[in-house]
C-alpha cells in the first residue's frame, strides 16, 4: 500500500496537469477548470478510502465495535 498509492496520484496529477495545459492553450479555460477539479476529487476519494482502511485496521487492532 505504500508506494504504489503515491505512484497513483502523481500519475493522476500529472495526467490532469497535460490535459489543463492542452485545455488553456486552445482556449478552453472553463473545461480545463473542470478537468482539474475532477482530478482533486479522484484524489481526495482514494485518501478517503485509504483513510477507511486505516481506522478499520485500527478498529480491529484495538477491538473497537
């Protein structure tokens, strides 16, 4: 779980990044305002799972219901 989560969303920034870039060069600021808040939103899903995995190992580490 530890380097393949970074791996994951440096390559979903990165992604966004090109596309914001493609996006504003041809004059499409507002969808490229979109495309880059879609990328924050994959993000914060993927450390909210992250973080539900967490408190659940913790839940069953300290036997918590």
């Amino acid at each position: 779980m530890g380097l393949d989560v970074i791996f994951k969303i440096a390559g979903v920034g990165i992604i966004t990044a090109v596309i914001n870039n493609i996006l504003e060069k041809s004059d499409k600021k507002e969808i490229a305002t979109l495309v880059t808040l879609a990328g924050l939103v994959i993000v914060l899903i993927m450390v909210v799972e992250m973080l539900s995995g967490l408190l659940g190992s913790l839940r069953g580490m300290f036997a918590l219901y």
